[in-house]
C-alpha cells in the first residue's frame, strides 16, 4: 500500500498544512518527500491493471491516475491510491489540481507483510466516501483481489478472486479486468490457489 503523510484523521487546517509543506518540498531543489517503496512486483501489478482497463475504456468520460494522485478522504486522512479511476468530471480541492475529492474506483497493492491494522484503517476510510463505489485490493505476493463493490448508502458487496480465469467487473466504470491481466508475468506456487474464489 502506497501511502504518505498523515497516518491518522487530522483537523482540515492541520491537512492543508501538510500539504503546504510537501508542495514546498516538491519544488525546492527537487527534493523528493520519502515515500513508501515498491517492488518489481508492484509496479508490473500496477501497470499491467492501469493498461487492461485503459484499453478496455473507448468512449468513457473516465480519468485514471497512478500512484501520484494525492486523495483527500472524508476524515480528512490523505493518501495515495496505487491506481484511482474518476468517472466523469473530477473535483479537486483547489487549483493545484493535485488533491482529488471525487474517486470513484480505487485500487490499492498490499503484500503478506502490509500491517493488518494500516490496511484496515485504510479500506474503512475509502468505504466511508460517498463517491467510491468500488474499492479494490491487489496482493503482490500471491493471486488474490479483494473487491468491495457499493449496493447502497451502507451495504457492500465483498468478493474474493484467485484464480488465473476469474474476471473482476468494475460495473462503476464499464470495464471488466481479468486475473490473468493483472498477473500476467507472475508465477505462483501451486499452494496459493488451494482457496476458491467466493462470488
């Protein structure tokens, strides 16, 4: 999970601060803000999701941005989405254009030794935006994506894929990517298939 900055909810005035700060950062002598850091592994899940759901997206009013996108969630905590969709028009929350309010999917890489509680924290803070309507959790070190698809106002659809034919269908956005896509260059040891998918 790629994250930075504020670890817990924080006032509004104390998130526009970090943000200040960082944006100062970023331009003074190109010094980049530490981040958390990613694998071979992540970037290829990354990119070969960003790809098939790009390539599948003729004709939609449909954004992607990856792993640079700062996002803004409704307690306040700021994140970076290892892959964000916007359905039609994004909002932002002023004219830097760099911290998004409206995500529709977003997409997150975890591995086995991602910390439970982080990763919880986490998923909860997109599920309490009213404008995500799927949330989705890639493991890099075994085939397996969780998929929180929204019904309603307060219920969830949960979904485990694991195996190379299941096709995960991203109905917010039109498009359905398939496992053997998002791993296309991995191979996993036979022992991490032993569970089935749940649909």
């Amino acid at each position: 999970m790629n994250e930075k900055g504020l670890d817990q909810a924080h006032r509004r005035g104390a998130s526009e601060n970090y943000i200040g700060a960082e944006r100062n950062q970023n331009h003074a002598g190109g010094k980049m803000i530490a981040r958390s850091g990613s694998n071979r592994w992540h970037n290829l899940i990354v990119s070969n999701t960003a790809i098939a759901a790009g390539s599948k997206m003729h004709g939609h009013k449909c954004e992607i941005y990856i792993s640079n996108m700062r996002v803004r969630m409704t307690n306040n905590f700021i994140c970076y989405p290892d892959i964000v969709f916007v359905k039609d028009e994004p909002k932002f929350a002023d004219s830097n254009l760099d911290m998004l309010l409206n995500p529709t999917v977003v997409v997150e890489i975890f591995s086995s030794t991602t910390n439970t509680v982080d990763k919880t924290k986490k998923v909860e803070s997109f599920l309490e935006m009213e404008s995500i309507r799927e949330c989705i959790l890639l493991k890099e070190d075994e085939m397996r994506v969780e998929h929180y698809a929204r019904q309603n106002q307060k219920q969830w659809i949960y979904r485990i894929y694991n195996e190379r034919d299941d096709v995960v269908s991203l109905d917010s956005i039109g498009v359905k990517i398939g496992l053997s896509e998002i791993y296309a260059q991995f191979k996993f040891r036979q022992a991490e298939f032993a569970s089935r998918a749940v649909n």
